[in-house]
C-alpha cells in the first residue's frame, strides 16, 4: 500500500462540520491544486464522530475513520485547540466544548479568560499554544494513518482583541507580531498557524516517492 494511494481515488472527503476550519482548509486545499476533489463530511450528511480519544492525535484518528466508514473513501480529519500550561495543558482536546456547549466560542473565552484571572501576575505573561493533529487514512482500517503535526506558541490576552478566525483567536496574542491571532489576515494566519503547519507538512509528504 503506497502512502498516496488515495490520490487516485478522486476525492478526498474532509472529516469536519465546522465553518471556520472548513473554509481555512479549502483555502489551504485550493493552493495545493491537489488531483482530487476535497469534500467537507457535511456534503455527504455525515455527522460528527463521537470523540472520546484522550489526545489530538487520537481524536484525528477517530474523526478520519468515522468519515471514510461512512462515505467510503480516503479522508483527513483535523483535530486541534489550545493548551495553556498553566491550566495543565487546558483546554487541550476539549477547547472545543470547554464551556460545556460544543462550538461556543463566546463561552468558551470567557471561560478561559475566568480561569486564568486568578493566576495572572502584573506583567507576567500566559504562555500558550495552538496545536493542529491531521490524519490522514485510506480507508476506514488503515492500519498506518499518516499524522501531521502544527503547534503555534504565543500568550493568553486578558481580554479580546480582533474581530478575524474563529474560537480562541481573539485571546490568542503573538508577541512577535505584536497582534492577536483575530487581527491577522486570512492569508497571514494560514501563512503561520499551527493549521497552516499541519498543512505543510502534509504539502511535504506529496513531494516523497
């Protein structure tokens, strides 16, 4: 089994229901000029898998093979949420859900934003990270997904700033940049996110024989 036997199948259906990540990846799919069709899951009525893995890595997994189940083809899934040390590596993999409702994002920050409130020092920094896990299956049981790997390092804001992205973006500072995530442009954050990352590794596998 070659790693990029699925090329040839003619669609590659991408294992998410979420508007943000879809429109990222269809903007980073689109630049590859792949030979195949990706697919959003939705297109096809697939619903979301049940995501009880305890890592990214195991939840890409489980998303990946729920899609190529049902819709029998190849499909990549991405897996990815914040990790603030802090917190113990909270939100982790449930970034997602972490104020209980799946995909509030309002909730969500105000809810990290309430956690970390007791634990800031006058001018100390939250350190934190975006990580992105892709996987990428042939089919349902394929015994070797290929897994791509983006993490994007930057600090918690204590408030939110940027009206751009998606999820914890507006909190999510890059001092580098001296700009939140949110304030970036479309193209400059596929450009350094830890999806845009994940992205080019998986850009880099298509170049092996």
């Amino acid at each position: 089994m070659s790693a990029h036997d699925w090329l040839s199948q003619g669609t590659l259906v991408l294992a998410s229901n979420n508007t943000g990540k879809i429109a990222e990846f269809e903007k980073m799919f689109a630049e590859l000029n792949l030979p195949v069709e990706v697919i959003a899951q939705g297109k096809l009525d697939i619903e979301d898998a049940i995501e009880d893995g305890l890592s990214f890595v195991e939840n890409a997994i489980i998303k990946a093979r729920h899609a190529a189940r049902i819709s029998g083809k190849p499909a990549i899934a991405d897996d990815s949420g914040i990790c603030v040390p802090r917190l113990g590596g909270a939100p982790g993999i449930y970034s997602a859900r972490y104020a209980g409702e799946h995909g509030d994002d309002a909730a969500n920050n105000e809810k990290l934003l309430a956690d970390l409130k007791p634990l800031r020092k006058d001018g100390e920094a939250i350190e934190a990270m975006f990580v992105c896990v892709l996987a990428l299956v042939q089919h349902q049981d394929d015994p070797l997904p290929q897994i791509f790997q983006g993490i994007w390092h930057g600090e918690v804001l204590d408030a939110a700033r940027g009206d751009n992205g998606f999820g914890y973006d507006p909190l999510f500072w890059l001092p580098a940049l001296a700009i939140s995530s949110a304030e970036l442009s479309k193209e400059d954050k596929n450009k350094i996110s830890h999806r845009g990352q994940a992205m080019q590794g998986f850009k880099a596998s298509l170049a092996q024989k």
